[in-house]
C-alpha cells in the first residue's frame, strides 16, 4: 500500500507542476500576444460583432480592448463608446492590445486575414490618420461603395508606461470618406 500511496503522491505532484507550468506558459508575453493577435483576426472584422460578443471574445488575462458600433450592420441594437472617445468620422471601432512589441507578428496576421477575407482593395486614407515611427501597418481598405475601414497596427506606451503593440480597425462613416 506505501509503494500505491508514494505513486499517488507522486503523480499528483506532477500534475500539479504540469499545470503550474501552463499556467506560465500562458501568462508569457508571447503567450498574451498569440491569444491577442487571434483574437483581433477572428473577431474584429465581423460586420455582426456587437460589444456583448467582444467582451467574450476578448476576455483573457493581460488582453486590453475597446469596442464600439453605433451604426450595427445587423438589427443588433448599438453598442455605445465605452473607452477612448470615438474618433471623429468613425461609427465603429474594434480594438485589441497587449504588453510587448509584437507589431511585425500583428501586421502580419491582419494582412493574411484581410487577404482571406477578399478585403483587398485600397482606398484613401484620411489625413486624420497619420503614420508614426511605431506603427507596423496602417492601411485603408474599401469594404463596399459607401464604405471603408482603417487598420492601424503599431507599438505604444501602455497607461502602465511599458510599451504595448496595438490592433485597431475603424469604420468611417459615409461621409467621412
């Protein structure tokens, strides 16, 4: 019975520094950066995205994000600015960052997205909009005839003054464009 309860011990301790070690693994930067980044890609180019399904999807530890739609595609009720004020022009915005420069990994999955989702084609982009030395794409991309998004993609101060890596899509509003 010494040599079963020993094992038992034994596997229990394992199980625990196994999930001790998971659970370090996914606090890690990299990590926090990997579940930002597919977490923007999948969410945040959806039409139907509402502020409900962006505070599930966007719900992990270390992932900051700011949602707003106040003109939904869908019958959808609005979901009104919560975070940084609305940027001017703009009915939408979708918004994931998280701790550490991970900007040429981001821009790198927006664009495979983008590409995936046939939103290929360029438009102007607003001079509100202005390239800084840490952004790592900002593009416009035509989503219909009325319509356009902005995706800006860079590294900032975080409010915690350490430098995060941003993702951000705006849709402006007909007029704006």
């Amino acid at each position: 019975m010494a040599c079963n309860e020993h094992l038992s011990r034994t596997m229990a301790v394992a199980l625990v520094l196994v999930l001790c070690a998971t659970a370090v693994q996914a606090r890690s930067p990299q990590s926090d950066a990997k579940t930002g980044i597919q977490a923007f890609v999948s969410n945040c180019f959806s039409p139907f995205m509402t502020a409900g399904k962006a505070a599930e999807a966007f719900n992990f530890a270390n992932i900051r994000s700011d949602f707003y739609a106040l003109d939904p595609f869908s019958t959808v009720a609005p979901s009104p600015v919560i975070g940084r004020a609305a940027t001017p022009g703009t009915d939408r915005r979708c918004e994931v960052s998280f701790n550490g420069d991970f900007a040429l990994q981001a821009s790198t999955a927006v664009v495979a997205q983008l590409a995936s989702e046939g939103i290929t084609k360029s438009a102007d982009l607003p001079k509100s909009y202005e390239q800084t030395e840490s952004t790592a794409l900002l593009a416009a991309r035509q989503l219909n005839p009325r319509r356009v998004a902005v995706v800006h993609v860079g590294t900032r101060p975080s409010d915690a003054g350490v430098t995060e890596t941003f993702m951000m899509v705006e849709r402006l509003l007909p007029s704006g464009n």
